[in-house]
C-alpha cells in the first residue's frame, strides 16, 4: 500500500470521487457460510489479479479473498492491453475462485458468469443497462452509441485457483475517457455512482451465480448460464469478425454461445464455426 504523503492531496481532492470504506465493505460481505473471507483495499498498486495471484502461490489467501485497489497502474485486459483510470474514478478488482469441485474444462465459463453478475449488480445498484461483448466486455450506451465501460480478466492461480479480475469505469467524465471508444456508468446515465453500494451489488451478485454454477457441477444449461449470457449478449445476431490466433479472421454472424462458452459464428460459406479466444469486433450491418 502506498502510504499517504502531502503531495497526493491535489491527487486525492476530487470530493465526487470519496474512498471506499474497507471495515464497511467486509462488514457486508463477509459472513458465515458465505463466499467472501476478506476483503482488502489499497490505494494503489499495479495489477489486482497479479498481488492476488501472488498471494495465493504464496498461501497467503484463499477462495473468497477479494482485493480492491482505489488506482491501478498496470492494470490488465486480454490481450496484454493496460487498463488505466484516474484514481478513484473506477471499480478494480480481484477475486480468488478455487472450484475444485468443477471439471476443469468447464472453467472457461468463469469469465462469462462474472459478466452476468456484474451485469446485473449494475442493473440493481446504478440503474444502467450492461450489455456484454463475448468475451468479456461490459458495454454501456452513450449518445446512442456502444461504449466499453468494463472487462474482466480470468487467470489460473495454481493447480486449482483462478483469479477474476474486473475493471469497471464508474466516473470516468469525457475529458478522461483513455480512448473515444470507452464509457462510463456515469456518462451512460447512471442514478447511482457511489462505488461502496455498487462494489457490494456486483460481489454479492457474483456469489449467487457462482453458488448456482458450483452446485450445477458447473453445468452451464443446468445452472441457466448459458441462457442468461445469451440473453444479455450484444454479440449474439450480429455480424462480427473475429481476429484469430496465427493472423487468421473469420467474419459471420454470431448465432449462439455453445456448451463450452464458445461464440459460434456462421460464415457466408454455410458453416457454424466455434471461436474459443480472439478478438471480436462488432461490424455494422452491411
């Protein structure tokens, strides 16, 4: 944690943008039987998931340990992208996951229930429609136009721990914004930006659909997943290209996400081709 020091103030003086309470947030959160064992917050440090994977390679926590920083300096998205906000403005954190009674090669769904439930801690809390990209993006609307307001990265952390992390842009103003491209809960109309209430929103939402997929043995059509990311999905029924691994694109439309998470997209030639990772773009419609 970096300590406090009288040339941070100009830094730390934007009254719209107050601190997250630490003792109030594990208050909420952590509870017998539940999910969440700590929650920690610090106010600055490189990457959530790296300090957290870090501690978990080092026995230094275990599943349901959160860790939430106020700025994040070399924060990740897929891809190896850097994701960089004004301190405060934004939700960074991580979540430790250990579901070992999960076939590992349902894992890959983990990603994609994290943006069902920070979809729907938003909906509940900002009082903002999110709209996820396959993978992992949130979008949010502003002026009429798609914007990325958020991601979520999931990294393995040993044999059996997985790392969630998740950026969300809250207050970002235009002037801020790292790209045209990006969003921000604020900018799509939020009536809710105080970060304590939607941090609480979106972990508590996380906990309930990662509780369903456990008990489901990770089943994605059992536990209603798949039918819930699918309805949620902005990718789905658009023409999309995917830029693949070894330089290779594939363009179609997206027409469903299939048992494994994979976004399966139907080429002009009559196939129905399954995409696992790369970067999908959302192309207008000809």
């Amino acid at each position: 944690m970096t300590p406090h020091n009288a040339s941070d103030d100009s830094r730390w003086s934007d009254l719209d943008r107050p601190p997250l309470n630490a003792a109030a947030l594990r208050r909420a959160l952590v509870r017998e039987g539940g999910l969440y064992r700590e929650v920690d917050v610090v106010q600055r440090t490189g990457s959530t998931n790296s300090d957290l994977a870090a501690r978990a390679a080092a026995g230094k926590a275990g599943e349901g340990a959160v860790l939430v920083a106020e700025e994040q300096t070399a924060g990740k998205g897929r891809l190896d992208r850097r994701w960089t906000a004004p301190p405060r403005s934004g939700l960074f954190f991580s979540v430790l996951l250990r579901p070992v009674e999960v076939p590992v090669a349902r894992w890959g769904w983990l990603p994609l229930l994290t943006g069902v439930a920070v979809a729907a801690g938003l909906a509940r809390a900002a009082g903002v429609d999110t709209a996820l990209k396959w993978p992992n993006d949130l979008l949010v609307t502003v002026g009429g136009e798609e914007r990325k307001a958020g991601g979520i990265l999931a990294e393995r952390a040993g044999a059996d721990g997985v790392v969630i992390g998740v950026g969300i842009n809250v207050t970002l103003r235009a002037d801020e914004l790292p790209v045209p491209q990006a969003g921000s809960l604020v900018l799509a109309g939020a009536t809710g930006t105080d970060r304590d209430p939607l941090l609480r929103a979106v972990l508590r939402s996380l906990e309930d659909w990662y509780g369903r997929w456990r008990r489901a043995g990770g089943d994605p059509a059992l536990s209603g997943l798949q039918e819930t990311y699918a309805a949620g999905c902005a990718t789905l029924g658009r023409v999309v290209r995917a830029e693949l691994p070894g330089d290779r694109a594939l363009v179609g439309e997206a027409v469903a996400v299939d048992g494994d998470g994979r976004l399966v997209i139907a080429t002009e030639a009559g196939v129905q081709e399954p995409v696992g990772a790369g970067d999908i773009v959302h192309l207008r419609p000809a």
